[in-house]
C-alpha cells in the first residue's frame, strides 16, 4: 500500500447543522490521496450520529472519540492517528473550495515547503 499524501483533521463538538456541508466538502475534492480523521470531541447534539453514518459509506473517513478537551486537544488527537506525509485541519462548521487539497499539495511540492497555507 503506498503511503497516504494528506491527513485531514476534523475535529468536531456540537456542529449538527453544519457537518454534512464540511464532510461533503473534504470527501468532493479533485485530491483524493487523502484519510479524514474526525475527532468526536464529547458532541452533545446529533454530531455523532452524523460521524457515524458519514463513515459507515466512506472508507476515507475514520472517527476517533474522546471526551471534551477542547478544539486544541481535538487536533492533537486527530495528528496521534493521522498517516498523511502532511497535514491539513478543517473546522467542523466550515466547507472547503472542491481544489484546495490539490492546489496546496501542488505548491508545497513544487516549492518543497514544509508548510502551506491560505
């Protein structure tokens, strides 16, 4: 198995209303050599059932549970279990561009950078 180009970190607590649009925005990207790691962070509202069936169609998606820690902790939890040769963190209540993966893998190979953002 080669190994996974980017870890996408998600973590999530309390964001029912806006998670599908998330998880539907990181699954629909033009750059699929990717894992999305979402990180249930003690949700008390319908987000982990949403996790749940999300994962239960797409491979790509693996959830990690843990009691509330906070969005910090969230994220250190998700890089525990991330593979990817880089990283990238979405929060739960935003939706990414279709070729943004793509576009930010590309320039960090191009420029060889350890890190890209936008």
């Amino acid at each position: 198995m080669s190994e996974i180009k980017l870890s996408v970190i998600i973590p999530v607590y309390n964001v029912q209303d806006f998670l599908p649009a998330c998880l539907d925005s990181v699954l629909n990207q033009s750059f699929q050599d990717m894992e999305i790691i979402a990180v249930n962070d003690g949700t008390t509202d319908e987000s982990g059932e949403i996790l749940a069936s999300y994962a239960g169609k797409h491979e790509k998606i693996k959830v990690i549970e843990q009691q509330n820690a906070g969005l910090s902790a969230a994220r250190n939890t998700g890089l525990d279990h991330s593979k990817g040769t880089y990283i990238a963190f979405v929060d739960s209540d935003d939706f990414v561009h279709q070729s943004m993966f793509e576009t930010l893998y590309k320039e960090a190979i191009a420029s060889d950078a350890d890190i890209v953002k936008c």
